[in-house]
C-alpha cells in the first residue's frame, strides 16, 4: 500500500457528519434519492452496488475495526434518517484512525503478506512480470512495486489548480478562485496515470461545491477552508444573508443550497469585504448546539464558531437590526409548527422554537471546493474500463473519489 503522506487517512479523515447506509431504512430509497441527486447522468448499477452494499460495509466497520456509528441523523438531499456517525467523537477520524492502527498492526506482523509504504509518491503504472508494475518515488529515490492487480484509491483532482497539469481548470475553469475543504495531496494523480495507461475519464466537469466551508475571521481570504459539517444543518442550524434573512431551505441538497448562495450574492445579499466573496452566516441556537455539541466545541476553540448572548447579541454580532432577526426567527418558529416554510422545506428539528434569550452559536460560511464525482470510469465491480473499448482492464480497479461516475451530476 503506498500512501504519498506522511500519515494515513486523506480527506476520509476529515469527514465528521456521518457515513450513509440503509440501516432501518430501504434500499430502495436510498437509491432513489442517490438517483435523484445524480441527475441525468445518474447510472443505475453504479447506484444500486452502493446501496445494497452500504448496509454490509456499516457491519465491517462495526465489526472489523469496532468503529461507534450508533447516532443517526438526516441530512441535507436525504429523504431518511440514514447517516450514522459516533455518540461522542467524528466519524471521519474515528474510522481513519482505527483502519491505520490495524494496517500498521498487519504490516508489522505479517510482512511477508503486505507492506505499508507511506511518505511514497505513485509517479506511474506499466505492465509488469506479475501483473503490474507501479513507479514511485521513496524519500527521493525511485522505486517500483510489482503485482498482479492494483487497485486505485487516491483520492479526486479538487485541490490541484496550481499543478503543471490541472484537471480542475481544465474541464471547470469557473471554479478559479473557488476555495476548497480538501487537502493539499488531492492533487489527481491516480486520475492522470490510470488516462495515461488508457482507462476512460467520465463526468470530469461534474466538481461539487459545498455550501458551508467556514471563513476563518483571522484569515478570511486563506484557500483551505475548514468544512462546517452538514450536521451543523441538520440540527437546525439556519444559514442568513447580511439582512439577517433566511433564503434557502437548509436542509436541501448540496447544489440547492450552493444555487441558492450564488443568486444571493447576485442579488448583493452576501457579506461584505474583508470577508471572500459568496460568505453568509451559519446560525445555531442553543438547544441545536447542545445536540452538535462536540463539533460546536470544536468549532468554537478554534474561533469558526462564536458564541453571543441573545438575539440583541447576534444582531450586534452580524449587523443587523434586531427586528430584522426577531421578524427571521418568528417566520422560522411558524413554518416549523406548520411543517412547511416558503422554501419548500419540510424537516424541522424536534427543539424548536428558537428563542430570542437563548445562546446563539454563529460563523461565517462560503460555497468550498468539496469533492469531485468525475474521474475513472468503473463497472460495479470497480474494475477500471478501457477507454477505446469500454471493456474492463485487466487487474485494475479504481474506489473512493479516484473513480467516477457513481455519483453522476453531484453527490
């Protein structure tokens, strides 16, 4: 296993919301709302291996590595309460942490069967004597790798506009400027060097934006943001122009509520300067920050999150009229005891109403680079097809965001 980081775990590490089955919930529709999220370019097998095998790769965790995935929330673009994470910790460096304590555990025991090779740079792949063979690069030195398959799990292309070769300007020249969650690795290598050996790309212009990277106050204009977790929505945060006005439902998919943002700041309803350019307010009232306690303590340590007093507080806090938030709120507090707002929004937590002399919890928050669902092109079987023939290529699978074509238009 080579690993160009000095440490395991990628941008999987970072994730904090949960990780997506069909536990207590249907196959069927965790289909229907991957499908409806993929769009035209949804594809049906690709959807349905990854629901049918969501539930069983939940049980591997559990089992295998003993990860707590006992929490279970819904969130935005979901129909159902399917994505789980721990009682008390983040989900994406629990399941990272435990899978690199039992790889370095193998590769200590059992060297004979697998090596561990991190700090290795993957520079390119040719046929080889058993199967493959992989060059790299090893604290300087070249090296190569040889085995019957390889399987291609490095990671998407989101964080590579400053190299030689850009894929993300090149099929999203848009998106120049756009910050980003991802980590400075997520550079396509394993895209570009499965292309050069003759596997098929697809959906290279499909880049999703998050809605909600936080703006760091300190460094407002600094490129890699931290994602504020799509929990943080679905405990009842509420997302607010400069006016102090909700404009989208909160809960909706991802490209909804990034579509949302962007006709807002057409509209001049965005914050102003210092702050990047697209930045709103992410709001959470105190009895939502208790239920997202541990990443609203976490946010707050490090200044992406404050805490105000009130409303008069967070009017102070965002500069706007009080009346303005008080008129937000009551319009919020209705809708929810009505079960429907103007934005089409129908799930709303089990603590409202928000109260006026509650605690609030607020940040600034701007559309992010997140993840991209172009890249290798896959059969069910992850088996990486051949651009000239679209037939599978021998011994070469791709998973993860180096794949592509699972999650269609976005994910």
């Amino acid at each position: 296993m080579l690993d160009k980081q000095p440490y395991l775990g990628g941008n999987s590490g970072k994730a904090s919301s949960g990780i997506n089955a069909a536990l207590e919930t249907s196959v069927e529709s965790l289909v229907a709302d991957t499908t409806r999220s993929a769009g035209a370019l949804a594809r049906g097998e690709l959807i349905d291996r990854l629901a049918k095998d969501s539930a069983p790769a939940v049980d591997w965790l559990r089992n295998r590595i003993t990860v707590d995935l006992s929490m279970r929330s819904q969130l935005g673009g979901h129909t159902q309460k399917r994505t789980l994470r721990p009682a008390n910790a983040f989900v994406g460096a629990e399941i990272t942490f435990a899978t690199g304590q039992l790889l370095n555990k193998m590769a200590a025991e059992h060297p004979e069967q697998f090596r561990l090779m991190l700090k290795t740079k993957w520079t390119g792949l040719s046929r080889g004597g058993a199967g493959w063979r992989a060059a790299a690069v090893v604290n300087g030195s070249e090296a190569a790798f040889e085995g019957a398959s390889v399987v291609i799990a490095s990671g998407g292309f989101g964080h590579d506009a400053k190299e030689a070769e850009t894929l993300l300007l090149k099929h999203r020249p848009d998106l120049e400027g756009f910050p980003t969650t991802l980590g400075p690795q997520t550079t396509g290598d394993g895209v570009k060097i499965a292309r050069d050996i003759g596997a098929r790309l697809v959906d290279m212009d499909r880049v999703q934006l998050h809605p909600t990277g936080f703006v760091d106050p300190k460094k407002p204009q600094e490129h890699t943001k931290t994602l504020a977790a799509e929990l943080l929505r679905g405990v009842g945060g509420l997302i607010l122009d400069r006016h102090g006005r909700r404009f989208t439902d909160e809960l909706g998919t991802r490209q909804a509520v990034v579509n949302a943002e962007l006709a807002a700041t057409s509209d001049g309803a965005n914050f102003p300067a210092p702050m990047p350019a697209r930045t709103f307010a992410l709001v959470l009232n105190g009895k939502a920050a208790e239920v997202a306690d541990r990443h609203v303590t976490l946010y707050t340590k490090k200044g992406l999150l404050s805490k105000v007093s009130g409303l008069s507080g967070l009017a102070q806090h965002l500069g706007v009229e009080p009346g303005r938030l008080r008129e937000t709120l009551g319009s919020y507090n209705a809708a929810a005891k009505a079960g429907r707002d103007g934005f089409n929004r129908t799930v709303f937590p089990a603590h409202v109403p928000v109260e006026e002399a509650e605690d609030f919890y607020v940040g600034k928050i701007t559309p992010v680079i997140h993840y991209t669902m172009g890249g290798i092109a896959i059969d069910a079987d992850a088996r990486v097809l051949a651009e000239e023939d679209g037939q599978p290529i021998p011994g070469l699978f791709a998973i993860g965001e180096a794949s592509g074509g699972v999650h269609g238009d976005n994910r």
